[in-house]
C-alpha cells in the first residue's frame, strides 16, 4: 500500500502526521482516480492498524464468552473487556470502572439513562432541559419519556453564530427542572458549550446533568469529576475506535439507584421464579453478552490517541480549522454555519445557490469525502431555515495539503453559480 498524499507537516511541532498517517491503512486509496481526504471525522474516524490487529488477534486467539468461563481463554478474554473499562476510567478520569457501563454507542447510553433514570425520577409536571443544537439521539429519548411521563420538554435557545444564550438557559432552570441533557461540542456546528458553568448552575437546582459527550470526547480533555457530571455518553467509533462501543459514564449514587435498563444473563445476582435480584454496577446495565472483540480494540483507539498527545490532537485540529475557515471564507459565495468562538474542528458551510447534496457529490470526484445534509438536527436546521449544510470535519490525520484540495474543489463549484 503506497502513501497516495505527499504530505508534509509544517504546522505542528507535537504532531508527526505523516507517521500518524502510515498507521491507517484506509487513508491510502485513490477515490474517483483522486488520493481520498477524508473530512467526515465527525460522522465517524477511521482505525488505526493496531485497532484491526486487535480485533483479528482477539478472533484468531482468544474468542470467548467473558466472565462466565472457567477455561483460559475465557479469562483471557475477560481480562482484555475489562482492561479497556480501566482505560477508559482513565481517559474520562472517572472515580471508579465500576461508574463505566459499556453501551452500542451514545445513543444507547441516552435511551439507557432515559428509560432507566427517567422512568424512576421523573414525575409529572417535572422538567427536562435540552437545546436547540442537540442531535436527535439528545432529542427523541427525551420526548418519549415526557410523552410516557406527562413531563415537560424545555429547549435552551441558540444565536446566530450558533453559541448557547446561556441567560435564557438560566431563566429556563428552576426547582422544576429535574434533569439538563446538552452536548458538550455540536456535531452540525462544532460549538463547544460551557458544560461546566451549566452543569454547575442545574446542581443549584437541584438537576441532573447528561453531557452528550459523543463529539467532544474525540477533541478536547473530558474530566468527568472536574465537569462534575451526572452522566457521559459517547461512542467509541468517533474515537477511532470500533462501530458497535460506546460509554456510559454514572455517578456511583446515580447508578446504584436506578432499576436496570434490560433483563437477561449477567445483570442478575440470583434469580427464582418468585424474585430475581440484580449484579452490582456496572454488570446491572449489561445484560446479554456484549460486543467483546470491539470492546477490546476500543483500547488499542484509546493508546493510539494517549500516543498522540490529547493535547497535541487538540492543537493540530484546531489549526487546521483556523486554516481552512480562513482560506474558506475568501470564496465568493461560502457560507459558513456556526462561527462560535469556541469549537471543535467542523466546519459546517452552504455554496450560495447551490444544494449541499450537490456540493458532496461534485467533492466526491474529486476524491474529497464531506457529509451533507441536517446531520441529525434537524430542529437545528429548521431554526437556521436551512434544509442542510456541507460538513467538513478535521480529525488528528487531516493535513493543510488535503484542506487546500478542499478550498481549490469549492473555488471551482461556488463559480458555477455565484
Ligand atoms: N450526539 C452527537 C453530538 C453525535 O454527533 C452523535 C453521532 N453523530 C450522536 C449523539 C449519536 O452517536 P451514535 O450514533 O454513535 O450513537
């Protein structure tokens, strides 16, 4: 396989791109007969080799049910699952691996709190805060349970520039409000939220707090205690990582109080026909057998990103994001969406008189990947009064080389009709 890009890393002295690079095989392939850049990161990133080398090492030797088996390779097994708890207990800084339960992804780990926490503490007339710019996994869960629960729906209000008005969300809070669920960093956006100074206003009022931790967790340092967060969710696939993971992060007293989300094997302590009781944390949120072998290349994600530096992804992303709004916005005819102070590396924009779907196709050929479309939000899109935006979105592997593609192709595309 021959590295397809010639890409020289001027930009950051803490990151070797092009070592970074020669570990994802992905990268290196030609896409309409043009070397791919890949700028979907925020839909999903793609696996360095030693995630796949995990996953067929874990089928080629050590294929087993975990925690039942009394035979080697069973514990072999288990002993991997549950390395990757402690690492990522580790990585979110979290008091104890028992407060890491292992999900699909972010939205299961929405619905488990949602059908779990919220069936048990949410009551009539009580309320829900979410805001304008949160994916539909932040959404719809939530209508449910209101719908279910006859609670209330509050959504916090969004600028132009697609920051949070913090003042109407502190209007928005009161003894009423029962839980906040917000997310840390907009995958439409790229907003980074002041989580912290929210989270500490619902503590005033009494509120739970669920951070959707599901974009931010890939680009900035998430501190569960310093955040002082009731729950994280996230997903692994966004953090190069496998589809199929994901974390749900609980306070100890929080997931001890509430009932289990699904009934089966391994969530139980003893069961009788009459009366069955249930595990300990985490294994009460875990019934069935889980997705093993991804939860065990999770880890290999998690030391690729500890390799890199967090903060060293942190300042290579945000540079190329500096460097391709800068270049982006000399087009005539670009129309960025969401200009935040603070954001994560996505840069969400329209072609004046030019569909978005459009835009992805005619950057397609020419090798560039970008998402198009609400992402996801839709409520968001319909508060801009747009039916969509093209979505470029940085990972740690991007280069200003590769961006350069991206500004040159939509020079070309924003001519035609602008
Ligand atoms: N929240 C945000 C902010 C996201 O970006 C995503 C994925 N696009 C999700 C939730 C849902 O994540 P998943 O599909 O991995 O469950």
């Amino acid at each position: 396989m021959s590295d397809l890009v010639e890409v020289i890393d001027t930009n950051n002295k803490g990151i070797d791109v092009l070592s970074i690079r020669k570990e994802f095989p992905v990268l290196h392939q030609e896409v309409n007969g043009k070397p791919l850049a890949y700028f979907d990161n925020a839909a999903t990133t793609h696996k360095p080799a030693r995630v796949i080398a995990a996953l067929k090492a874990y089928y080629e030797q050590d294929n087993s049910n975990i925690h039942r088996g009394a035979h080697t390779l069973a514990s072999r097994a288990t002993e991997h699952y549950e390395l990757t708890r402690t690492r990522i207990k580790e990585f979110i800084n979290a008091p104890s691996a028992e407060e890491v339960i292992f999900t699909k992804g972010t939205t299961e780990g929405i619905n488990l709190v949602a059908n779990t926490f919220g069936k048990k503490f949410i009551r009539e007339g009580d309320e829900i805060i979410i805001s304008t710019m949160e994916h539909h996994s932040n959404i719809v869960p939530w209508q449910m349970l209101c719908e279910n629960n006859n609670a209330i729906l509050k959504v916090i209000p969004i600028f132009n520039n697609g920051e949070l008005d913090f003042e109407a969300y502190k209007k928005l809070l009161s003894p009423k409000t029962k839980l906040v669920a917000v997310v840390h960093a907009s995958n439409a956006l790229g907003t980074v939220n002041p989580i912290k100074e929210m989270i500490d206003l619902a503590h005033e009022q009494g509120a739970k707090f669920l951070v959707d931790g599901a974009q931010s967790t890939a680009h900035l340092s998430v501190d569960v205690q310093e955040l002082d967060c009731d729950f994280l969710a996230f997903s692994a696939h966004k953090l190069y990582g496998p589809t199929g993971v994901g974390v749900l992060y609980g306070k100890r007293e929080l997931l001890e109080a509430m009932p289990p989300y699904q009934g089966g094997g391994e969530m139980i302590s003893e069961v009788r026909f009459e009366k069955t009781t249930y595990n300990t944390i985490p294994y009460k949120f875990e019934a069935g057998t889980p997705n093993i072998a991804d939860v065990i290349a999770f880890e290999q994600a998690l030391s690729f990103i500890n390799d890199c530096g967090k903060e060293n992804i942190q300042n290579h992303e945000s540079y190329l994001l500096g460097y391709a709004t800068k270049k982006c916005a000399t087009i005539k005819g670009f129309e960025p969406v969401g200009t935040a102070n603070d954001k994560v590396s996505v840069m969400s924009f329209n072609v004046r008189n030019t569909h978005p779907f459009d835009v992805g196709m005619m950057l397609d050929a020419s090798g560039i990947a970008v998402r198009t479309g609400h992402h996801c939000t839709q409520p968001l899109m319909d508060w801009y009064g747009i039916e969509g935006t093209v979505r470029a979105s940085f990972a740690v592997y991007n280069t200003t080389e590769e961006i350069d593609r991206l500004y040159e192709s939509l020079v070309r595309i924003a001519k035609r009709n602008n």
